[in-house]
C-alpha cells in the first residue's frame, strides 16, 4: 500500500515539475522567437513595438500553459479520488 502510494506521489510531482517547466519556459521561448523572427525579421517592426507584440504571444502562451494545467489538474483529481473503506 505505502509503494502504491509512493508511487502516486512521484507521478503527481512528475506532472507538476513538467507542467512548472511548460509555465516558465514556453513564454519566454515564445517571446524571443516571435520577437527575432516574426517582428524583426519578417514584419521589420520597430523596437518597442516589436517588443509590445511579443509579449502579447508570450502572455498567451502563458495562458495557455496555465489552462492546460488547471485542465490536468481537474481531471485527474476528480478520476482519482475515491472514497477510502473503512476495514473494521
């Protein structure tokens, strides 16, 4: 019983880490590729535009990560959870 839920825990924790790492990485990778690729290199925008765009992509990728992991969270906590018996 106490590996089971050893067990649990990590893969809990596995998810958590990954969907931690998906919050903080995918914004910021979004906002230096849209911001070198897409606005200085193919639209030739200026700096601070450049700059008010690709935080727009990085705040919705961000919201993005965000949602996908209260959507996980949501799922997996209202499958998982059952009712404990009690053994008299």
């Amino acid at each position: 019983m106490m590996v089971q839920k050893e067990q649990s825990e990590l893969s809990i924790f596995k998810v958590v880490l990954m969907h931690c790492i998906y919050i903080i990485a995918f914004p910021v990778i979004a906002f230096f590729l849209s911001k070198f690729l897409l606005s200085n290199g193919i639209f030739g925008l200026s700096a601070v535009a450049s700059n008010v765009y690709a935080a727009g992509i990085a705040i919705l990728v961000l919201h993005v990560a965000l949602g996908a992991f209260i959507y996980k969270a949501y799922t997996d906590s209202s499958g998982s959870t059952k009712p404990q018996s009690k053994a008299d």
